[in-house]
C-alpha cells in the first residue's frame, strides 16, 4: 500500500508516528460532551477510526459501552495511553470488515467520513447502517470543504443529504464554535436517526 493512500493504515501510521495529526483535538468538544450525557445509560457507542480516542475515553467515563476502531497500530498505541483503565474498549481493523458484535446504538463520527476518499463513500453509508439498530443514531461532526483534495475530503452542498437521506433522516443540524484551526468554520454538528 502506497504511504499517500489514505485508503490503507500505512498512511495513518506514518502520521501518527512522525506526530504530524493536524486533525488531533486533543480534547473533547463542546457538543460531544452534551451530547455523551444526553445519551441513555450504558448506550453501545462505536468510534470508527477512533485515533488517538479522546472521544472514546469520554464515552466511557459517563458509563456507556463503547467500541473504537482504527486500522492504524501507532493511533492504537497512543489511544491505549489516553485511555487508561478503559484500554480494552479498542480494536484494530479496518471499519469496513473488522467483526462488530452487536448492533450499536450511537456511531460517533469525528474526521472519519472525510477521512476516507469520496469513492468510499457509498460503502460508508451501508456499512453505519448495517452496524445501528433501527433507530440509532450517527452523531458527530461533518466537513464541508470546496478543495477537491484531501484528506480531509469534505462534502460539497447538499452531498451528504444525497448519501444518507434514503437510509437516515436529520434531526439535529448545528453550528460548531470550538473547532480546530483545520475544520474552523467548515464543520457542522448533525445527529441522523436510522430509519
Ligand atoms: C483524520 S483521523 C481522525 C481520528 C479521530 N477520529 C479524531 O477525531 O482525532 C482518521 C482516522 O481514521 C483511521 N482510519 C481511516 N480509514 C480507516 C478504516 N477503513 N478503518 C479503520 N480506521 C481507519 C485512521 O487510521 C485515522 O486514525
């Protein structure tokens, strides 16, 4: 796998262990907080391509049973340090193929979707909804970005309606105002419902 084949962990790896992760919040944002204790005790949370897994760590401070998966052994590593004692939450994998258990009732998207280059797309969408029970929900942060280049990839106007709206339907559309100098003004908070 070629190192700028975002495609394949070799990308990511070399990221991570160079330190260069522009997309690296290193803190959890404001909306994610309310909405980790918005959520129904013990809810099943899966992280894909959870990275350095700040979020996961707060999932699993308020109680919730989470899953976080990434491809990348260096972004694991890093994970494993961050998050202490819930360590065992972690599994290396890629998203699409790695064996899940059972359905989930949250996916928590950060820097994942625009992550993956667009040809991917369509396999995202079948594959969030294969792993959400009817009726959860994928909760998160999406990128709009114009640039044609990547990562991170972002959705132009009205894309991410076209990929989700036959399988999901919105509920929750909100502006970000804590973002990180990368998705600043170009991220919004959205929750969509399985149908
Ligand atoms: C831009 S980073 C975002 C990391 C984290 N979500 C965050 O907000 O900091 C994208 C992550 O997705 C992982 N990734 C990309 N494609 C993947 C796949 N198919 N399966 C699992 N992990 C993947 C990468 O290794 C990387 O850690």
């Amino acid at each position: 796998m070629p190192k700028q084949d975002p495609t394949g962990p070799a990308f990511w790896e070399q990221r991570y262990r160079d330190q260069v992760m522009p997309w690296d919040a290193g803190r959890v944002p404001d909306l994610a907080r309310a909405f980790i204790a918005s959520l129904a005790p013990r809810s099943r949370v899966l992280i894909p391509g959870c990275g350095t897994a700040h979020d996961a760590r707060a999932f699993a401070e308020a109680g919730h049973d989470v899953v976080a998966v990434d491809f990348s052994e260096a972004a694991l590593e890093a994970a494993r340090a961050v998050l202490g004692k819930w360590a065992d939450c972690l599994r290396l994998g890629d998203f699409f193929t790695v064996d899940l258990g059972s359905p989930f009732d949250v996916v928590y998207e950060r820097a994942f979707l625009c992550a993956l280059p667009r040809h991917l797309w369509p396999r995202y969408v079948p594959r969030v909804a294969q792993v959400l029970r009817p009726g959860g929900m994928l909760a998160g942060f999406f990128f709009w970005n114009d640039s044609e280049r990547g990562p991170p990839f972002g959705l132009k106007p009205g894309e991410l309606e076209a990929l989700l709206g036959a399988t999901f339907h919105r509920t929750v559309d909100t502006a970000v105002t804590d973002s990180i100098a990368v998705f600043q003004g170009k991220e919004r908070w959205q929750v969509w419902l399985r149908n």
